[in-house]
C-alpha cells in the first residue's frame, strides 16, 4: 500500500540536506510548505488567540521566529520507508531528540498520478 510520509522540521536549513536525502533513498517528488505549531502560535499571540486591533510597538518590533517546514510526499507499495527515515535522521539528528522535528507515516488507500522515478532521473 502506499504511504503518506510527513516530516515537519523544526530547522529550515536542514531541508536541502533533507531533500538530497530523499532524493537519494529514492522519493520521486516531495511538496513543502511552511507550517507553525502550538509553541510558535502561543509564543505570537497568547493562549487566548485573539489577535489586536492595534498591536504594540513590542509586537512589531519583536523577530518572527522562522516558521516550520513541513515536508510530505507519497511512496509506492514496497518502499523502504525505514530507509528513508535513517537518511532523514543522518540530516537532522535522532527524530526523537527535542527541537528536531516529526516525522510521521500514513497509509494511502488510493493515488492517481504516483510515478516511481527511473534510473538515471
């Protein structure tokens, strides 16, 4: 069955090191896109999540902390996914250490469009 494997990563410089990993455990094409969490969200704008009006000078002034990435692609049936997921940690260090990131594994019930890459691509 395919699946669906997202990693969110907490350190945007790690992703062209992510990428060529993946590249070279074989993944045929992956999506990006930037992402915050509960810790970013609370850190901008409370726990109440009520944005202000006018915000202060404090706010404005305060650095953004660079968002999240979150990466996700598709493999085919038969896909070394533990394969992938020792390239990941090769770039960004044991998963399970804090400030890394997460990655995580879905299954896909159905894909249209899913292309395993050629030798050579």
């Amino acid at each position: 069955m395919p699946e669906l494997i997202v990693l969110v990563l907490d350190s945007s410089d790690q992703i062209p090191g992510v990428l060529e990993a993946w590249l070279g455990a074989g993944v045929s094409g992956v999506t990006s896109i930037d992402s915050s969490g509960l810790g970013q969200h609370v850190a901008e704008h409370g726990l109440g999540g009520d944005l202000p009006l006018i915000p202060s000078l404090a706010q404005l002034l305060r650095p953004r902390e660079d968002p999240s990435r979150t990466l996700f692609t598709v493999v085919p049936d038969g896909f070394d996914v533990e394969g992938l997921i020792a390239a990941t940690e090769a770039v960004t260090g044991p998963l399970d250490q804090p400030d890394t990131g997460i990655l995580f594994v879905v299954p896909v019930t159905r894909t249209r469009g899913l292309h395993r890459r050629r030798a050579g691509d």
